[in-house]
C-alpha cells in the first residue's frame, strides 16, 4: 500500500542506522523499529473494512438554529443546557449498543452552531452537571470575562449568558467545558461542540465554486472512548480506570461523529471535511487507504492563504484542519478509507507500551477511521482556489522584527518529571497513578491564584515554547490566533503557515510562533497543554493582556 512508503523507508533507514539516534547534547530519541509490522496490522484492517457491508451510516451533526428566528441580521441568540445520562446509541460494524452520556441539550450528537463574521453572539449555558462547568470558546479572539475559563465557574444548576461579538476570519472553531481540574472528564463524557464561523472570503468562495459547500462540507469530530463492558444492552465510558490514564486517557473504541467506523456515501466530485482532533489525549496521522494525495485549505483559526498538498496530516488533541479530497476520478462502487498511520512514536510511548494491537489503537496509530463510498456519478464542478484575496488576515505574515519583544521572546519550557504531588491524578477511587508524574511549564504546576505571564493589550508577542520532555505535547492558548515562525529555527511551511491555536511542540522540538493579542480582549486567559489530563494535572498558566499588576484579581 502506498501510504506505507515513506514511513517504510524512514523505518528501515532508522533501523540500518541503529536503534538510537542521539540528538545532540544529552537528549536521545529512541527510534520504534517495529514501523513496519505495524503497517501491515494497519493493512489487514483495511482491507477487512473495505469490504464490510455492516458499517454504520455517518451522523452528519445537527446544527442549531437560531432562536431569533432572523438568520439575516447580525445578531444571533443560542442555548445550551449541559446535561448528564442522555441515553446516546453506539452504532459499531458490530452491532449497537447505548450508553449514557452527558450532551448539550439532551441531543444525543455534538451540536453546530454556524455564524458569520461580525455577528453578535448570545448564548444562555445552562449547568446541569451536578458540579461546576463553563463554555470555553476554543480558537475564539473574545474578552477574558466571556472566554469560560476556570475562573469564571458556573455552578451547577446556575446559568450564564456568554455574548462577544465573532471578529475573526471563517475557520472551524469549537467549545468545551473548561472547569477546573474537570475538563477532561466532562469533555470525555461528551461536552463539546462545532462552532463554524463563516466569512465574505470563504462566502464567495463557495459561491464561485472554489471550495466545497453545502452537503460537500462535513464535520468529521474524531474521538476514542473506553467503553464497560455491556451489562443489559448497555455499556458505560470508563474514564480513568487504568493507572496509565492520568498521563492521558486514551480509550480503544474510535468514534467519528458519534460512530464506529461509520461510512459516508459521495458523488464523484470534490469535498471539503473539517476534520477535528477533539480526543482527549491522542494524536493521530490522518491519510487515505491509497496513499492518495489531498488538499489541506485550512488549519485551526482560518482558510490557508493557498491549498497546501500533503498525503498525511498529524493532529494533536484540539488540532483540526479543512481538508479537500477529490473523488472525481473515482467510479460508483469505489471505496476508500481514511486511516490513521503508524507514525514514529516517542520514546514516552515505548517506555510504556509493546506493540501488542491494543497499545497501537491506544496510540492513535494503525487505526481504521471511517470509509467514503462512491455512489453517484455527477460532474465535478469545483476548481479549487489557488489563493486567498490579499485583504485575508493570512495573507499578510507577521513580521518578527515589529513584536514588542523582538529579541527577547516570551519563553515557556515544558517538562514532566516523576514525583511530586501530582498522584491524584485517578480522581475518586483511591488509585494513584504509579508514574506519579508532574506536568509543568516554566517549571511550575498550575495555580488558580498566580498569574505567570503579563502581556500588553494589542502588542504583538514573539512566544518560545520548547519541549524538554519525552512526549509531544499540543501547546494552547486562549483568545489569540498566532502564526508559527519556525521550529528548531528551521522557518515554517506548508500546514504551518496557517492560524494556529493549538500545534504539536515534538518532544526535544522549539517552536517560535507571533501573534497579535488584540486590544479589545484583556483580561485572563489560559495557556495549556491541550492533552487534558496534562491541563487539569496543572500544566497550565494564566496571561493576562492589559494589566502588568501581578496580584490575580
Ligand atoms: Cu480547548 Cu483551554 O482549551
Ligand atoms: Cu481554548
Ligand atoms: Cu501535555
């Protein structure tokens, strides 16, 4: 199979050259030379997929309407009701099977909400968890006071009515609980949503026919469960059950929109999927059973300034991009899956896994995902954009040598070591994690009541993010969109010319990344590793834009 290639080849060149590459100074990376066996499980779950004829139908996500009844005017009013125990039903190639699980609005799928630039936006959250919650607007450029970060708690069985004005380019955003210490259970419960923002850029492009639209478009959210067993047609999330989980829960059971191994039936044009990495700790390699290439057009915070082509694309926890296939050279009855690939896992995961199938799909590699079947024959009539209008925000790369701190970037070093009090990692049952592992950033663990960083409102900042320990680690922050400069100096390309609001930093990697902290949004906000056992353990700090004080208010 094609897509096993290049990973084939650096495999074998990695296993003439050794097992152990050192990588200067005293950091070494072990190389995992076990590459391709893993290619081949991957190759046989493909084709056993390829040819089922029980895979579930895709759930194409509900979007809500809004309750002003007026989609014309610039205002638009929402609600969302956090509830626990909707029963949602699990559809699998295997059968079904329902479990409970908590969703906004009783509605047994994630929710869309799809608004435009410019719009005033009005949702009225409703907490009806039985302990704290928040809305955290994820990618969203919005006042700290509306941003729903820890700080700003909603009680349960309290309300809160968040409204910002969207200022921000169309982009595939979303929103999530962001309680302390709680965001990663409440999110793996299943609190979290689409949040689409549409703009007179991406408008006409879809109207000119330069980008997919309509039913072309689809949200692929892609997350993994640990399911109980069934006791009575009914199978309960396992969250936190084995010691390893509170380094990041990982679960074996895949999910696409709710689904196992769903499919979706196309015509033979083109399609844009806004695929979003929304698990709570693993990153997958994202690529299509034949190896075939495909047409990244946007990244977390917006289109790209021009389509970039790639025959595999890495998301970390919270990453997401849009992404174009073509199926107009495809026949009816062609099938094709999208899969996530073995990738070069750090020495982290060897230290703790074998390559026994469980610890792969644990990994996020070596995974089945979802297939597409060609069902209809139609004319493709999508030409693809070659590049954005120069009055798109990322047309123009920010320059370095304007940052207020250009020379002196900010800079925040992640690290995790063994010890410290971070054992409460298996909340209630009394189990601690046997690694007993602290995740820090600058050395510190996260404290409520410090604020870490200082940032002037509407001055353009140079951050330095350096990984210093065994594992990557998806690196967050709240109400800004930046641009990646380079990594290990080496200046950004392809993907990494988009707007970012979360990015893999590799372990031993630097990432230098700019970005404008407007002047309208003070205030408090997060930084994070956005895998969220990591954030709730404490690898996590405040800024706060517009206030060099340095008592938290
Ligand atoms: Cu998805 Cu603090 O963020
Ligand atoms: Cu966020
Ligand atoms: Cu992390």
């Amino acid at each position: 199979m094609k897509y096993s290639k290049d990973v084939t080849q650096i495999a074998l060149a990695l296993i003439v050259g050794g097992i152990f590459i050192g990588c200067g100074g005293d950091s070494v990376v072990t190389v995992d030379s076990n590459l391709t066996e893993k290619e081949k499980m991957l190759e046989e779950k493909v084709a056993k997929y390829m040819v089922s004829s029980t895979l579930p139908t895709l759930h194409i996500l509900p979007t809500m309407s809004d309750e002003d009844g007026n989609n014309q005017d610039a205002k638009a009013t929402y609600t969302l009701t956090a509830n626990k125990n909707v029963n949602v039903k699990i559809e699998t190639p295997d059968g079904s099977w329902n479990t409970p699980m908590w969703r906004y609005n009783n509605n047994p799928l994630p929710l869309v909400i799809r608004t435009s630039r410019g719009n005033a936006m009005t949702l009225n959250f409703n907490n009806r968890l039985d302990a704290d919650s928040t809305i955290h607007w994820h990618g969203f450029k919005i006042p700290a006071i509306m941003d729903g970060g820890p700080d700003v708690p909603v009680k349960a069985n309290d309300s809160k009515l968040y409204s910002f004005t969207m200022n921000q380019p169309a982009s595939s955003l979303w929103f999530h609980p962001h309680p302390d210490m709680q965001t990663g259970k409440q999110v793996y419960m299943g609190l979290a949503g689409v949040y689409l923002v549409e703009d007179a850029i991406s408008k006409q492009l879809e109207a000119n026919k330069e980008l997919p639209s309509g039913d072309k478009d689809v949200v692929l959210l892609v997350q993994d469960r640990r399911f109980d067993s069934e006791k009575n047609g009914v199978r309960k999330l396992l969250y936190k059950t084995k010691e390893m989980d509170a380094d990041g829960m990982k679960g074996a059971t895949l999910l696409v929109n709710g689904s196992v191994m769903p499919k979706l039936n196309v015509e033979t044009t083109q399609y844009r999927f806004r695929l979003y990495n929304v698990s709570n700790a693993k990153t997958y390699d994202f690529a299509f059973s034949d190896g075939r290439k495909f047409k990244i057009v946007g990244t977390d915070g917006g289109l790209l300034n021009k389509p970039v082509e790639v025959d595999h694309i890495m998301l970390g926890s919270a990453e997401r991009v849009e992404l174009v296939v073509d199926f107009s050279k495809e026949h009816v009855g062609d099938k094709l899956l999208l899969v996530s690939k073995p990738y070069q896992a750090d020495s982290m995961m060897m230290d703790t896994n074998s390559n026994s199938e469980m610890d792969m799909e644990d990994n996020g590699m070596g995974l089945t995902i979802m297939r597409f079947d060609v069902t209809t024959k139609v004319s493709d009539d999508i030409t693809l954009y070659s590049s954005l209008p120069a009055n798109a925000e990322i047309a123009t790369r920010l320059d370095p040598t304007t940052a207020s701190n250009a020379g002196s970037s900010r800079k925040f070093v992640l690290s995790m070591y063994n010890g410290g009090n971070m054992g409460q990692g298996m909340s209630g049952n009394g189990n601690s994690n046997s690694m007993n592992m602290t995740f820090a950033i600058n050395g510190k663990i996260f404290d409520p009541n410090r604020v870490d960083e200082f940032v002037g409102a509407g001055t353009t900042e140079i951050w330095e993010i350096k990984n210093m320990s065994p594992m990557a680690h998806p690196f967050h922050a709240h109400a800004i969109q930046w641009q990646i400069l380079d990594r290990n100096g080496i200046p950004a390309t392809g993907t990494d010319l988009g707007w970012k609001d979360t990015f893999l930093v590799q372990s031993g990697e630097t990432v230098r990344i700019i970005g404008k902290f407007e002047s309208v949004n003070v205030g408090d906000y997060m930084y994070h590793c956005h895998i969220l056992e990591h954030e709730d353990a404490g690898m996590m700090g405040y800024f706060r834009v517009g206030d060099s004080g340095n008592v938290k208010k």
